[in-house]
C-alpha cells in the first residue's frame, strides 16, 4: 500500500507505525477533520492465499470493528470508523501517544517497573476490564503489547481482535473450527489451553501474567519452549513475585498470586473486585504459606494443535498455533533400501555403511520439537518425563539416522542426564560412556560436545563413589579445556571446580581448597564477584574449610555467600537458601546449636512459603533442625522429627532414595540415644543393605552404615560380631585405598 494512499477520500495513509498477526498499522490523516488517526488494514495476503484461512480472517477483523466500535471507556482505544476500500478492510481508530508495557520494558532493559507504576497500571487496567465485560466481552489477548501507556500516564487496553461477544458464541466455534488457536501463550489461562470454556476470569488471569512479567521483569513461565510455557500455566503454580522481587509489598504478591490461579473459581470474582483491592487502604488479608509441591489436579492433556508450535517473541506481537498434520505426514517418505544380509561366513557391514530411508523433513523436525519438549520439562524439574520423552526421541533418532548421529547423541546424553538426576547413576554412566565414545569418533576426542559428555560422566562416577577414575577423567577434560579453550573459558572453570570438589571426595582437602580458592579467584575476575557462578566456588570454599575442621572461616564464609545471593538473587532463591543451610550446619558444629535451632526454624518458614512444606530441601531444613534438638539433648522431639521427615521423604523421593536414608539412620542416632539398641540395630542394617544394594557394597556411605551397625552391636554386648565387622569394614576400606591409588 502506497504511503500516500487515500482510503475512501478520506483517511490518507502517512507511514507504517505497527504490525501484528492480523494486520498492519498506519499513521494516517483524517482529512474530514483534520485530525491524526491511526488506520488498522487486514495484513497483505500472499499472492495465492488459503481462500478459507482469508474469510476466517476477515470475519475476525469485521467482529473486532462491531466489538470495539462499541466500546466506550476511557481504558479502551476509541474506534472512530471501519470499512473496506479496494478489498483491503481497515479500522480507523484514536492515535494514541505512548509505549505499550513491551516496549516500557524494553526501553528499561527488560527491567521491572517501579511499584506504584505497577499497581496504578493494574487499577487502570481492572477498571477497563470491568467495562468491557459488563458489556459481555472477553478480550481473550491480553499481553504487554496490548497495553499502552500514555504520555499523560493513561493506560488503554488496545486490540480486541480476538474478543469473545457473549451472545456470539456460534461464530466463536466457527472461527476455533479452523485450528488456528487464539491467544499468547507466555499469557494464556489454563482454560484457553485445553480448549475449556473461556469467560471474564480468563482476561483476570492473563492480567495477572502482565502484572507478573511488568513487576519482575519476566513472565511467570519463562521458557523458549512453546510446550513448556503451556505445560507451566497448566500445571505449575509459580514462584510468588516477591521471590524475584524482595520489595515487592505482600498484598501486590498476594492479588498476584491470587490471579494466576489454576481454577476460574479461585480468582478473584471479576475485575471489580479486583479494583477494589487495588484502593488504598483496601484491608489485604495476611499473606498465606503457598502449598509449594502440592500441585492441582492435572487438567485434561494439552489439545493436538500445540504440537511444532513456537513461542514468539515474549510480550511482542501475535502468534498463531499450528494445527498438527495429519498422521499420514507423520510417515517417511523417500524410498526404503536395506543392505544384503551377509552371508553366515562374513561379517555383518558396520553401521555406518548400512542404507537407511530418508527420513521426510517434517518427521525431523517433529523429532527435534520433541527433544525440545523434553529439554523444557526438565527445566521444570519433571526429570521422569523428560527421560520418557528423550528415551523415544533417541530410539527413533537411531532407526531413522543411525547410532552415531550427532542428534541420536545429543538425544542420548539427555537421557543420562534425566537417569543421573532420577538416582541411577549407574545406568546414567553407561548413556554418557555411550555418548562420549561416539562423540569422539565423530567428531573428535577435543570437541566440545565430546568434553561435555565425558564431564558428565566424571561427575556420575564420583556419585557411584569411584572418585579415583572421575579424577582421572576430569583432569583430562580439564587439560583438553585449558588447551582448546583457554584457562579462563566459562567450560574450563566449571570442570576445575568440580574436580576441586572430586578433590576433597579423595581425602586431598588441603588440595581441594586450594583449586577452589584459585577457581573462585579466577571467576570473580572475569565474572565478577557476585557473579552466581563465583558465588557457587565461594560457597565450595566454604565446604572445604569445613571439611578440613576449620568451622569458624567456613561459617563466615556461608554468610558472606548469603548475604550476596539474597543481594545478587533474592532473599527467597534457592541458591540463597541453600548458603543460609550451611550456616546452620556450621553453627551446629561449633557447638552453637541453640543458634542453629533458631536459624533452621526461620529457614523452614522460608522455605515452607517460597517452596512448600514438602519440598525436598524444606525436609532438609527439617533435619537439621532434628539434628540439633538432638545436639541440646532433646531426644525426644528429635526422634518425633526425624520419623515425620523420614516419612515424607519415603512418599515424595523413594525408600531408597540417599535422602530418606540419611533421615532413616537419624532415627537410629535417636533410638540408640533413647537406649533403645535393638531397635537401632534393625534400622541400621535396613540402611547399610538399601545402600549396598544402590550404591555397591564399597560405596563409602555402604561402608559407613556397616560401621553404624557394628558399634551398635558393641553397644548392644555382642562384641565378637562388633569386632568381626569392624575388621571387615576396615579391610574393604584399605581394599578401596589400594585400587584409588
């Protein structure tokens, strides 16, 4: 369209000022009035459009002229005149000077707003919505885009393209028919995701994404993966605001909270009420402990047409859902060829040489989607998922373009990685020994990719307790790093921090202290020093000053860790969290356990509102605290404590899992504290057996439950046996000794 173009005799179109999913947006002249306008057109079509998917867009174009034509609020953008000229459908509207809440974020460095922006935008934006769905319109699109902010400080909800009118719902269905779906997904309701019924509280919902993203800075979902960000607003609840956002006041968390709601029901009734706890001197209710890993009942699955879908870009433009292809797509194409089977006397070709089909491109690229699914649930934490997930993707890889393939590996050390992150290190050891091998001889013993498999599967052999051959792999990842990459590369510091943890692992404490001093030294010169990464170094530094009986630096070192992850991540983080634990252990070492006592007990309130009462690392703070009860002598409550953790752990990690062990052999420390020596030995020799059959009879935790149950036969007058174990114990350690060395 010409820039002087006429439309009607009427609006003259002067530059192009926006584009969107369903159109362009020109600065034009009203020459009637006399005034600037802006002119919405339908978006030029491609020389040979889908005849259908046009009509569907038209039809979409001329509801939102009814919709916002009709519309009357000083919230909502004013609609003065719509038409169609030469074919081409326009809607003339207000031309507004401002930003809209994207482009404020942008403009801020993707920073968040100030609070009293904040909440002066969510009034104005409430107050919006109360009109429009008094009028019985559901915007359905509501996003930072949609939003604009003027220069007199007025906020105006923009683009009610996809608005839903009460009394339309037959033209709805006709146009959600098509599978092209509606919506953002970083700011869809979990109802609009499965295909339910959508009404007012759906805008309530996506309101309180906006105000989420424009009041940290991110959306609550956070993902480049289209499939994650659904599967996020349909089953996680988020992580409270004030998390990412310690000033945030606690009714602006709570409204939040209270909108992102997973049921309709469970928002607040309608924006008006929602305005009135924007007020001042609105009475906000105390701020509840979040419920954490008690998660909703699951929704219905998410509908096929969020299948090969994108994201887009978060809080800009539209996006439009792809409906999935038929099956008949989802077939190879190009034709099948088989190698000869060889004759019994020769040898089978290598696979290399063996022809396979061509796999169509649509199949390839469903693979990769697939792979991306699972990269996503496991940023999510749902390690079982995404094993299931890479397990087939990486089955399917191999058949297709065979074992070595670059994407069959990268399918399979994700699977090692979900297998070590599930506690089965031993089947994560043989994926990753799979990997590295194949990746060496394709693409070299130097690859980065190489080194990155190989770094894993130092780190899953220092699981299994084989530290002696995880050192061994690690120094040579770390040489080829050093040389390839240079000593201060971000991969080649990560692998001498982890061999400055292997390090200590191997009883070389004075060693280990030393490289993660120097690695700590090195990160906060290219990092900085509040870097999170130098922060984790710092906080390994503290380790090893513990490990090696130097308490009183190792507990300075935990708070200086502290206080600059609550500075650098927020009071909240789990990083932050985790350094104010090994205060508390500190502490406890120094004999100072009634301090410990107070610090656990804070740190589980924390936790218990940031993450949830069963959250693995909340039943961690719960046994420290256990632990030190039993320090001041309370046995008793000591005891009651480490039965309810060692249950919950039992339902949420696993009877097997290293945690709900650990908890099982602190009620055995309370029982043979108690006197009750029998019953200790029982559980003791449950923990050595559970260990020895997880970890291997040499396992040095195995080793050490064995230990615990010969002092408990010592203490229980059955000396013989004590001391037949004891040498047992010893001559396996001395055994593990030799073959370390």
């Amino acid at each position: 369209m010409a820039d002087t173009r006429l439309i009607h005799g009427r609006y003259r179109l002067l530059d192009q000022i926006g584009r969107g999913g369903m159109g362009e947006v020109w600065r034009a002249r009203d020459e009637s009035l006399g005034r600037q306008v802006a002119v919405k057109c339908l978006k030029p079509m491609s020389p040979q459009p889908d005849q259908s998917f046009t009509r569907v867009l038209r039809e979409r174009f001329r509801r939102e002229a009814r919709v916002a034509a009709a519309l009357q609020h000083r919230g909502v953008t004013v609609v003065h005149d719509f038409g169609e000229y030469e074919g081409v459908l326009y809607l003339v509207m207000e031309l507004l000077d401002g930003r809209n809440l994207s482009q404020l974020l942008e403009s801020n460095d993707q920073q968040p707003l100030p609070v009293p922006e904040v909440v002066d935008i969510a009034r104005q934006v409430a107050s919006a919505l109360a009109y429009t769905h008094e009028q019985g319109i559901v915007h359905r699109d509501l996003k930072p885009a949609n939003i604009m902010r003027l220069t007199d400080g007025t906020v105006k909800i923009c683009d009610f393209g996809i608005a839903r009118l009460g009394h339309d719902i037959g033209l709805t269905s006709k146009l959600t028919g098509t599978g092209i779906a509606m919506g953002t997904p970083h700011y869809m309701s979990p109802e609009q995701i499965i295909g339910g019924d959508v009404d007012p509280r759906s805008d309530l919902y996506s309101l309180g994404c906006v105000l989420y993203e424009i009041a940290t800075g991110a959306p609550p979902f956070d993902f480049e993966d289209a499939w994650a960000v659904l599967v996020g607003h349909r089953d996680t609840v988020p992580a409270p605001p004030r998390s990412h956002r310690a000033e945030l006041p606690a009714f602006l968390d709570r409204l939040i909270l209270d909108l992102l709601a997973k049921a309709p029901e469970e928002r607040p009734a309608d924006a008006s009420d929602l305005g009135d706890r924007l007020n001042p001197g609105f009475p906000t209710p105390g701020l509840p402990a979040l419920e954490g890993a008690q998660r909703p009942s699951p929704a219905p699955g998410l509908p096929s047409w969020t299948r090969g879908m994108t994201t887009g870009p978060k809080a800009t433009g539209t996006w439009t859902l792809v409906s999935t292809p038929s099956d008949r797509a989802t077939a190879l194409t190009g034709e099948w060829t088989t190698a000869a089977a060889p004759h019994a006397n020769e040898t089978p070709a290598v696979s290399s040489s063996v022809l396979r089909p061509t796999p169509a491109p649509e199949v390839l690229a469903g693979l990769a989607g697939r792979h991306n699914a699972g990269l996503s649930l496991s940023r999510l934490g749902r390690w079982n998922e995404a094993g299931k997930v890479h397990r087939a993707v990486a089955a399917e890889r191999e058949y297709l373009l065979g074992p070595e393939h670059p994407d069959t590996l990268a399918s399979r050390y994700e699977v090692g990685f979900t297998l070590s992150r599930t506690g089965r290190p031993a089947d994560a050891l043989r994926e990753f020994t799979r990997v590295s091998e194949g990746r060496e001889r394709s693409l070299g013993a130097d690859h980065p990719e190489t080194l990155a498999a190989r770094q894993e599967l130092a780190f899953v052999l220092g699981r299994l307790g084989r530290h002696f051959e995880a050192h061994q792999v690690y120094t040579a990842v770390l040489a080829a790093r050093e040389r390839t990459m240079g000593p201060h590369h971000a991969d080649t510091l990560r692998c001498r921090h982890n061999l400055a943890f292997n390090l200590g692992m191997l009883g070389r404490l004075d060693d280990s202290y030393r490289m993660a001093c120097d690695v700590a030294k090195a990160r906060s010169e290219v990092l900085g020093a509040g870097h999170p990464d130098t922060l984790v170094t710092r906080y390994e530094v503290g380790y090893a000053l513990g490990r090696l009986g130097r308490w009183p630096e190792a507990l300075e070192t935990y708070r200086e860790v502290a206080r600059a992850r609550a500075q650098a991540l927020g009071p909240d983080h789990p990083d932050t969290l985790a350094a104010r634990y090994e205060v508390g252990i500190s502490l406890g070492r120094l004999g100072r356990s009634a301090e410990a006592l107070d610090l656990f007990r804070a740190l589980i309130a924390d936790r218990t509102r940031a993450h949830g009462p069963d959250e693995p690392e909340t039943l961690r703070a719960r046994h420290g605290l256990g632990v030190n009860l039993g320090r001041l002598g309370r046995w008793e409550e000591a005891l009651a404590e480490a039965r309810d953790v060692c249950r919950l752990r039992e339902r949420i990690l696993g009877a097997d899992h290293p945690d709900t062990l650990v908890s099982h052999r602190e009620i055995a420390v309370g029982l043979g504290w108690l006197g009750r020596w029998a019953d200790a030995l029982v559980i003791y020799r449950q923990v050595a057996e559970a260990r020895e059959r997880v970890w291997g009879t040499d396992h040095p935790d195995a080793l050490a439950s064995r230990n615990d149950e010969a002092h408990c036969l010592e203490q229980l007058g059955r000396v013989v046996e004590a001391a037949d174990l004891y040498r047992r114990v010893a001559a396996r350690r001395q055994e593990r000794s030799v073959r370390s060395h």
